[in-house]
C-alpha cells in the first residue's frame, strides 16, 4: 500500500517535469505561432492572447506573393537548392573517403587518416578569414559555390562512414566482383545501397546543417535574390526598422522550420542513429 | 607461379588506384579549404592586409603587439568566459536530468515529449534568435505575463539593455541546446543495465538516491563528452550575439563574444584581418586549454566511480 502510493507520487513528479519542460520548450514556438496569425495592431498592443480576435493569414499571403515584391519563395528555392546540392556532394565524397580509409589498402593511408582526423580540432573561426580569402581569389563571390565547396566533406562523417565499413561483410564485395563487376561499379552498384542507413543519418545532418547555416551565406551572399531563408530572415527584420513587423517576421520564421520537422519526421530513426553515433566517441 | 605474381600486383595496383581516387576528391577539398587555410591564417598574423589592392605587408609583429593593448578583446573574453561558465554547467545538469526523467520506465508517451522537445534543435539559430527577440520585446508576451503576474511594474527592454540582453542569450542558448545533449545522455541510458536500479530499490534508494549513485556514475564518459562539446559550442557563439545586437556586439560591448570580434575585425570597416586571425588563432589555443583542463577534472574526481 505504502510502496504504490509512493510510485504514483513518483509518477504525478515525473509527468510535471516531462509536461513542464514540454511547455517551457514550446512556448516560444506558440507565441510565434500565434503572432504570425495577428494583425499587428494587435501584436504592439501587447495582448495576453494566443488566439487573435482578428484572425488573418495575411502575412503569410504577403510572403507567398511575390507580386508584393516579397522574395520569400526565392530565398526558399535558393535554400533548398544549396542544401539538395551540397548533402549531395557530401554524401559521395565522404562515404568514398570513409570507403577508401576503411578498406583499401594503399601506402600512407594511415598517416591520411590521422591527418584528417586532426583537422576536427580546428575551430571554424580560424579557418573563416582564410577560406573567405581564398574565395574571393577563386572569383566564387556571391555564388552558390562559395556556400557548397568549404563544406563539400564532412570530417566527422568521414570518420562516421569509415566506422561503419570496418565492419562491413567482406563477402558482398568478392560476391560482386565474382559476378564481374568492376571495383568501382561494385562501390556505386552494391557497397553504397547497402550502406544506406549511415547515409541517410549523414544526409539528415547534413542538409540541417545547410539548410540552417547562417554565417557563410551572410559573409558571401552580397544579392538580395540570391540569399537563403537564414539571411533573408534578418532582412524581413531589418526593413521594417520603424515599427518591427512581428507578425511578418514570426510567419517566415515558422515557414524556415516546417521543411526541417518534416524531415525529422520521416527521418526520425536517422536523427537518433546520428546522435548515438557521436555520442559514443 | 610465375604468372600469379605479376597478376598479384596488377590487383594491387589496382586497389592502390581505386584508394586514392575514392580519397581524392574529398582530400581536395580539405587542402584547400583546411589545411592551406590554416598556413593562410599563420601567414595572415604577420601581414596587414589591404583588400582592394590586394596586398598582403609584413608589418613587425604589430598584430601581436596590438593583443596586449585590446580593451574591446578583454571585454569580449570576460563575455564569453561568462557566458560560457553559465551555459555549460546548466545545459549539461538539465539534460542529465531531463534524459534521467525521461527514461523512466514509468513514462509514457516518450515519442511525443521527444519530439516537441527536439524543436529547438531543428530550428535555425537565425530563426531561433527571432522568435526570441519576439517574445522578449516591450511589448511581447514575457513582459505582458510578468507585469499581469505583478512581478514588474513597467516592461524590461531585455532585448538593448546591458544587464539584461547576455542574459536572455545565455537563457536562449541553455534552452536551444539543452535537447541535443538530452538525446545523447538518452541514448547512452537504454544501454543502463535496470536490474542495477532494482538492486539499489531493494537498498531502500529513492529516484534521487538512483540519478546520484549510479545514472551520474554511470553516463560520466558521456558528461566528459557534452561538457567538451558545450565548452567547443558556447566559446565559438556567434550567430546568436550577432543577431541580437544587429552585428554590433550592443548594447555597449554587453554582448561582444570573441567570435563576434574577429568577424567586426575582419570584416567591418577596417578590415584588419591580419589581427583579426590573431585573435581566431588566440581562441583556438583557449579552446584547446580550457577543454583539456575540462577533461581533466571530469576524468580526475572519479571518486563515486570505485
């Protein structure tokens, strides 16, 4: 008797913790959401209501519109795109680096690896000056490319992947070049399907990563048409230095997060697998 | 055996091709945009550098000697040391205890407190400090609900006001990371044998008792872990402090952090990249200190470990 009551009071602490933090973590998300439905009369003059007495969509209608001369669909598709194309070339170079480290055998290869692995240490500020230099020597100022080519590798993935085809059966591989298959078509056509689960926890990652990046496309972003949602996030806020469009801002942000938790959604497990795996280093 | 040797190396030859054209690509890139960029940055300390006639001067050591005289660069490390001494110890204790919480067997419904608590890691740091600035504004929800709960009597300008803006960043930042660190110390706790948690019931031990002498115990290599990583994560904030303050590390320096500083050297108006790297090179060496001494003391009070 004595013991029940005490793990139903246990019980009644732990869901006000869970139920707690849940509400301390999505409060800010609530109060965006609803200010991006208000007009913004409403919004300055301080109410204690989430839900609008004069409900309207018309700030998402302004960002969807580009007749409005909003760019917002512009700054998406450019996100979208830089994030597609650069997880791309991540995918290829990092699981070919992983592959290449893990299971050929060439002269150097240890000596290339710790190499590498040294390169996490460097802090990306020290790197920021130099790569920016070195951009602009390139003529990739204010181009998709001075966004994509500093993070076309992932080092952290790198060694992720190469984690992973250590211990990779051999067997798939002689069973492939036995049926003829050459060792790059064995690579493409056997080895990196099957390999799909780590490549979906990097793909994840990685999209996040640019898809969220806001230093670079600030620092090399110079054309307005040209900017990701990050950047043109502070643009919205900025124009409207007189009296701050909250609404406005607070609908495209809420926009910027919605591809990311449909990600997250389909994705789940790979998120999970991605946090495990750096978790146990 | 006189044909398998040469039809030997010919395999090798091959595998050697195979290794170093799969790494080419990728070695590339890390060439260029690491390792010569780290030769760039040590070349960079010694030089002023003019942009626009793209001229690198040696100029004496002064980038070095300008270190010691840098009023705005020891503003900016009390900010981050702060910031940092703040952030790290709450982060980490309440994604320790969230985790314990959360894995509870008693606890339904972990997918969906997961996924609301994952929020902010998904969201961007630029949208993240947006939705902050909006609620914390004069008008914004967290003045309406302190001023309704009679707690204020006329609304706090959290977000340009030197007492408060670093604080609502650091509160932002624990917020925005707590999450992340949460799901790793998840992940390591299923692999938490329970039958340790029965024994220690049988002992008599209350969920205090359990989170002190063996979850703690138990998930230190994965503190050692997230306090690394949050010393790593808070000592480079920059998007948070550059969005709040517009850039300007304001109001009044209250919000500079290093990384803040070398991006106004580097890339405000005057263009001083040269002391610029300096400082990146400076952080570095910091990060690289504080993290050791970090690792030491978590690795070396192993005493609940015996």
């Amino acid at each position: 008797m004595k013991t029940a009551k005490k793990t139903r009071g246990l019980k009644i602490l732990l869901y006000a913790i869970l139920i707690g933090y849940a509400f301390i973590t999505f409060y800010p998300f609530m109060w965006a959401l609803a200010a991006s439905f208000k007009p913004l009369s409403e919004i300055t003059s301080g109410s204690l209501s989430l839900i609008s007495e004069h409900f309207t969509t018309e700030q998402y209608d302004y960002l969807f519109s580009p007749e409005s001369g909003s760019m917002f669909i512009q700054w998406f598709l450019n996100s979208l795109i830089i994030s597609t194309i650069g997880t791309t070339i991540n995918l290829f170079l990092n699981t070919m680096a992983g592959y290449s480290l893990a299971r050929l055998h060439y002269p150097g290869r240890g000596k290339i690896y710790y190499g590498i692995l040294a390169m996490m240490m460097v802090p990306t500020q020290v790197l920021l000056i130099p790569n920016y230099l070195i951009i602009t020597n390139m003529g990739l100022l204010d181009s998709y490319w001075a966004l994509i080519l500093p993070a076309a590798v992932n080092i952290g993935n790198i060694f992720m992947m190469r984690q992973f085809f250590l211990s990779f059966p051999r067997d798939v591989e002689e069973a492939a070049r036995i049926d003829g298959l050459s060792r790059t078509g064995t690579f493409f056509r056997i080895v990196m399907p099957l390999a799909k689960p780590s490549i979906a926890t990097q793909a994840v990652f990685v999209f996040m990563a640019f898809w969220n990046n806001f230093m670079s496309p600030m620092l090399y972003l110079k054309t307005q048409s040209k900017f990701t949602l990050t950047v043109g996030l502070q643009m919205l806020q900025k124009a409207d230095q007189g009296g701050q469009m909250w609404n406005r801002v607070m609908a495209a942000s809420i926009l910027t997060i919605v591809p990311i938790i449909i990600l997250y959604i389909i994705f789940n497990r790979y998120f999970l697998q991605g946090v495990r795996m750096d978790g146990e280093k | 055996m006189t044909t398998s040797k040469p039809q030997a190396s010919k395999r090798q030859m091959e595998e050697w091709i195979q290794g170093y054209s799969f790494l080419a690509p990728a070695l590339l890139v890390i060439f260029v945009f690491f390792i010569l960029s780290i030769l760039f940055a040590v070349y960079l300390t010694f030089h002023d550098v003019n942009l626009i006639a793209h001229t690198y001067e040696w100029n004496d050591f002064r980038n070095f000697s300008n270190l010691l005289t840098d009023k705005q660069l020891i503003r900016a490390l009390q900010n981050t040391a702060f910031f940092a001494l703040i952030v790290v110890p709450a982060q980490t204790a309440i994604a320790l205890i969230m985790a314990y919480v959360l894995a509870n067997r008693e606890v339904k419904g972990k997918k969906f407190f997961r996924l609301i608590y994952f929020l902010p890691t998904l969201t961007s740091s630029a949208a993240l400090t947006l939705i902050f600035m909006f609620i914390f504004n004069q008008n914004g929800p967290i003045n309406q609900m302190l001023m309704s709960l009679q707690i204020i009597d006329s609304p706090i300008n959290f977000i340009n006001d030197t007492e408060w803006t670093l604080r609502v960043i650091m509160a932002m930042n624990i917020w925005s990371t707590v999450p992340y660190f949460m799901t790793i110390y998840l992940a390591s706790l299923v692999d938490l044998p329970h039958s340790l948690y029965e024994a220690a019931e049988i002992d008599g031990a209350n969920a205090i008792d359990k989170l002190r002498f063996i979850t703690i115990p138990y998930l230190r290599p994965i503190t050692t872990y997230v306090v690394l990583s949050g010393i790593i994560g808070t000592f480079q904030m920059f998007d948070q402090a550059y969005i709040f303050s517009g850039g300007t590390g304001g109001p009044v320096n209250s919000t500079l952090t290093v990384s803040l500083l070398i991006y106004q050297y580097a890339f405000g108006q005057n263009h001083q990249m040269g002391y610029a790297a300096v400082l990146a090179i400076l952080l570095a060496i910091i990060i690289f200190i504080v993290t050791r001494i970090a690792e030491k003391l978590n690795g070396g009070n192993g005493i609940e470990n015996s």
